[in-house]
C-alpha cells in the first residue's frame, strides 16, 4: 500500500476529506521525529512503540576497493510492533 492508498482508504472510511487526513498523517510523523530526536519514547497504544537508539561509530570496508571507511555514529528509530497486533498477523 503506498502513502497515497493509505489517505484514501483512511479518508473514504472516516469520511474526511483526504488532505485533511494528509495534515494528519504529517502532523503524526513530525511530532515522532521531534519527540524521538528529544530522547523520548512514544507509545501508541494497539500499534507500538518508537523507541530512539543510536548505532555506534564503526569501522566498514568498501566491497570494491577493500579500503576501511570509518562510518560515524548515527541516530536512528527503532520500532517495537504491539503485541495484539502480532497476535493478529498469526
């Protein structure tokens, strides 16, 4: 499903207009970004949990060349899928 299925499907069952649930949609995914970036966990109950984990500095290796490429420290979301949700799938 892409993005623009998922307004319409939410749009024509909600009955909203579907920038209206586009606003939504943007609104939910900056205040993840914002609240992750400050530190914090958010939990959505029935879906999960956006969790901020930082991936350490590490030292790779280009497959072509061989040569070792140091690969900085990176801040990333991790997300922990409710367990009535994965119940569900099964």
């Amino acid at each position: 499903m892409t993005y623009a299925d998922l307004v319409t499907t939410i749009a024509t069952q909600l009955d909203l207009k579907k920038t209206e649930v586009a606003a939504v949609i943007e609104t939910l995914r900056s205040t993840i970004i914002s609240t992750v970036k400050a530190g914090d966990d958010i939990s959505i109950v029935g879906l999960g949990k956006f969790v901020p984990q930082t991936k350490k500095a590490r030292a790779a290796r280009n497959p072509k060349t061989g040569a070792t490429v140091a690969v900085p420290e990176k801040k990333t979301i991790k997300f922990k899928l409710a367990s009535k949700i994965a119940e569900e799938l099964n």
